[in-house]
C-alpha cells in the first residue's frame, strides 16, 4: 500500500498505544510461570501476535480478551511445525532460548527482514550454558534441542543486541546450575535490559546485576503467575511528539513519566532542539516552536533515529547523531534509508561508520521508500505533513508495531490517500 500526504494541519490528542516491547516480555515471563496469568492491556500487532501463536505452538495456552489476555503457563510441548517468528526479532531471540526448555527439537524460522539479522551470538553464549543449539551461518533459521538447561557463566559481548542478554536473563531461573552472564562489552541500549529485569521482578524472579550492567548473577527459582499491566508506548508514541514540535501541538496521552522506556529520551531531545514541551501526568503536550539542531547520543534509544533524524532535516543548523551503528542491523539499514528519504526530500546528509550528520532545510515532497521499515514509514510521514506531495511506499508495514497510526494521524488533522482513495 502506498501512502499519499498532502500538506495537513495537526492539531488534537491521541492515545499511545499499549508497549510491544512489554507486551512481549509479560507473555514470555506468563509463559514461563506455573499457573494463569493475565496481561492487561496487551498491544495487538504482528509482532506480538507472532510471539503469542509461537508460544502456543509450544503448548502455552493464550485466551485473548478484549483487553486482557489470559495465559496459562508453565508446561511445554514438543512444537509438531517450525516455529515462524514473522519480522519480530525480540520473538526470534527470546524464543531461541526458551526452546531450551522445551522437550524435543524446535526449528525457529524468520521472516524475509528477520532473516538476515543476526543472531549468532546468542546461539554462541547458549552453547556455553550446555544448549544444544544451531543457526544458519550467523542469522535464522535456529534449531534447538531441548528439556533442561545446565547453566554455569555465558560471556557475549554487549554492544550487537540487548535482545541476547534479555534472552539469557529470561531462561536463567530454569538453569540447573543457576547463571552467571558476563559482558565482554558494554551494554548498549541498557534500557531495554532494565525492562526486562523489572518484567522478570514483577513475575516474582530476582536477579543480582552489576551497577553498569555487565554482569548478571541468577539463582535457580520459579516464575509466579501474576496480573501483569503493560504500559503506554514511548516509541509509538515518538511520531507524534515528533509531529506535535512541527505543528499546532499534539496532545499524546497514556505514557509513564517514569517509565524505563529508552524512547522516552526524545522528551529531552526536543527540548535541546527549543520545542515546548509540557509533561503532566500521564500525558505530553508538544508545540511548535523553532527547532535549532541537536548533538544527541542514540546509543542507548537507537529506534529514535528515525524521528530525530526527520526533526533535525527541518531545523536550523547541522545536527551530528552519534551511536547509530547498530541501526544498520535494524528491519532495514536504518542509516541508509534515513540518508535515502532525506536526501530525496533535498536534505544534505554525510555518514561515519557510528555518526549521521544532517544540514537542516526546507525539505520538499518526493516518494519515500519505506523498505518495509515500519520506523521509517512512521518517521517520514512527519516531513509529508509539513511540505506534503511526499508518497510512503509499502505504508502498511506499520502494522509490525502500530496498525492504527495512519487512521490515527486522520483523526488528527492528516491529510492521507491511500491506494484506491
């Protein structure tokens, strides 16, 4: 599907829609635990629906409510079929491990984007906690054999994927011998890991982690069913606080103002960059206001260079994004297809191996590819509001994380076509 924009006044309040990154984690930790669970307010998009038909493949029974999904857990079968993780990375990964607990033998296959991602290193660090466990060269597919974990001390570094050491932290609790997970480097995206370990707190499981977080120490425990509520989503929610610093202001309810969310930094690159922003509650307004460039660090928030990449092309001045090497192992070269979409919108950009540098200008409307990115979709659409005459091509990849953002930025003032309007 192909998205057209046509310059639009923005202006209204919207919802953030619930975590995926948390809707994930509870139902891999409800899965994990003996008993009933419930998750409340769960997102529903590709992406976790792909964690919740792998975990039922395993023999995790999911009842899906209007707004809460009950999960009975805590026994595992042998899956009859290949184990398909669609685009979802955080499935893949989490799931590899996972499968170490399952009877039998799992193959775990991905989607076209998925495919080429990465995931040897977890395979590699699985293998040093006894798993029985193989992939493809370095990316999927992963077969692993299953039914009990040895544990003992994984080493990996920690600057290709917080998604290995969640990985490891989320299986840790089973390990015969408990676990001890050491980072040859530091953490990056930390943030992500901090989820993960208040997810395993709420379902009863402590884990003694270092102050940097290098080091993980895990005793062998049980999970405990629980009500799990997930949170507003800051990185869905990125686009409008985004949109809001470019327009009349947008008002994004449902966020954590102490949530532990990385994404939540974009808060404070918008007030670097001279937006208004004005956090209440449960709720940010956003305004327009001058935008001068930005030195941000994005080493630990990488899913915000999109965002702040679309903010720094119309404002004055030239913007250095550090600590985006990691972005080009994202659903697409997130570095190129930022340097693609500004450039053909007539925005100078120059590329380093961990730095993205943008001139700030007055972008015009060209025809996006999104390359099947729903991050870069999302971004570009905040550009095409202002100037418009801007196409997103292959639209419909938003419905990896957040199906409802078109109609969503309708409701607000967008002016959108899409093919067959």
């Amino acid at each position: 599907m192909n998205v057209l924009i046509e310059p639009s006044k923005v202006k209204g309040e919207v919802v953030a829609p619930p975590s995926k990154s948390y809707t994930i984690r509870g139902l891999m930790c409800a899965a994990l635990a003996r008993g009933v669970s419930e998750i409340v307010h769960p997102l529903t998009s590709e992406d976790t629906d792909a964690a919740a038909r792998v975990l039922r493949q395993v023999g995790v029974e999911i009842e899906p409510g209007e707004d809460v999904w009950r999960v009975h857990g805590g026994v595992f079968r042998t899956p009859k079929d290949e184990l398909h993780c669609g685009d979802s990375a955080a499935t893949m990964r989490f799931m590899t491990a996972i499968c170490s607990l399952v009877p039998g033998e799992s193959r775990l296959v991905a989607g076209q984007s998925l495919a080429k991602r990465p995931v040897k290193t977890l395979v590699d660090a699985l293998r040093q906690v006894g798993v029985s466990v193989a992939c493809s060269g370095d990316v999927p597919p992963v077969t692993v054999k299953g039914g009990r974990l040895r544990g003992g001390t994984a080493e990996l570094p920690g600057d290709i994927s917080s998604q290995f050491v969640s990985a490891l932290l989320l299986i840790a609790p089973f390990a015969e011998q408990g676990m001890t997970i050491r980072l040859t480097t530091p953490l990056e995206s930390k943030p992500y890991v901090l989820m993960t370990l208040e997810c395993l707190k709420n379902f009863g499981i402590e884990v003694n982690a270092s102050e940097d977080l290098t080091k993980f120490i895990v005793r062998t425990q049980s999970y405990k069913p629980t009500r799990y509520k997930v949170e507003g989503d800051w990185s869905s929610a990125s686009y409008f606080l985004a949109l809001g610093a470019v327009s009349d202001g947008v008002k994004i309810a449902n966020l954590n103002s102490d949530s532990l969310q990385g994404d939540k930094r974009l808060l404070d690159f918008l007030r670097d960059m001279g937006a208004s922003v004005n956090a209440s509650g449960n709720s940010v307004v956003v305004k327009k206001s001058k935008l001068k460039a930005i030195r941000a660090d994005l080493s630990d928030c990488i899913d915000l260079l999109p965002t702040v990449a679309v903010l720094a092309a119309v404002a004055d001045g030239v913007s250095e994004l550090t600590g985006i090497a990691r972005a080009r192992i994202k659903e697409s070269n997130r570095v190129a297809a930022v340097r693609e979409g500004l450039e053909k919108m007539g925005i100078k950009t120059a590329e380093e191996r961990d730095k993205l540098v943008i001139s700030g200008g007055e972008p015009h409307g060209a025809t996006i590819d999104s390359k099947n990115d729903h991050r870069i979709a999302m971004a570009f659409s905040i550009p095409g509001m202002l100037v418009g005459n801007t196409t997103i091509a292959g639209a419909e990849c938003v419905n990896k994380t957040f199906p409802q953002f078109w109609d969503i930025l309708e409701s607000i003032g967008g002016r959108i076509k899409r093919d067959g309007q």
